[in-house]
C-alpha cells in the first residue's frame, strides 16, 4: 500500500497571546490583517484540515471601566473574533486576560 499524504488529516493550533507576541507584533501586523487561512494551509502542507481541526485560543479582555485602551482591545478582539468565525476557525477563549493591545 503506498502512503497517500493527502489523506492525512491534520489540526492547527494557535496560541493567539504568544502568536501575537512572537509573530504579529514583530511584523508590524494586527491579527484581523493577517491572512490566518493562507498560514493554516501552509501548515497543513498539502494535508487536508480536519474538520473543526482550526482552533484559536486566547484570553478574553476585560474591558476597565473608563479605560480607553482596554475599550479598543475589546472593539479589536471581538473583530479578530467575528473574522475567524466566518473562516470557520473555533475561537477558545479563557476569562483570564485583562487586557491586550493590538497596535
């Protein structure tokens, strides 16, 4: 029997707090620029994404009240959110983090 490589199936896994932090941030991008889908294939390598085999996870920020800056990572996060939901990404989230700039 020969081995098929398309007939692997694989999961991505995304970290987003250290994905931020080690790729994004150091590209100059923010997440809801970034071209998750290309990067996921690239992953893949010619293997096919099983099926709810793309996952996000990350904190949630916490909006502080009269805090501008947390108010935007809100605003930033919710759309990174919204953005990978329709790309059929799951987004994981954690009640943990407080806050997260996205430039």
């Amino acid at each position: 029997m020969l081995y098929n490589r398309q007939m692997d199936r694989v999961d991505i896994l995304i970290d987003g707090s250290n994905f931020y932090y080690l790729a994004l941030k150091k590209l100059g991008l923010r997440a809801t620029d970034f071209d998750f889908e290309k990067f996921a294939n690239f992953l893949a390598d010619g293997r096919t994404i099983a099926e709810k085999g793309k996952r996000f996870y990350t904190g949630t920020v916490r909006e502080k009240e009269g805090d501008i800056r947390t108010k935007k990572a809100m605003a930033e996060q919710t759309s990174l959110f919204t953005f990978l939901d329709k790309n059929h990404w799951e987004s994981k989230k954690k009640d943990r983090i407080y806050w997260i700039f996205y430039p």
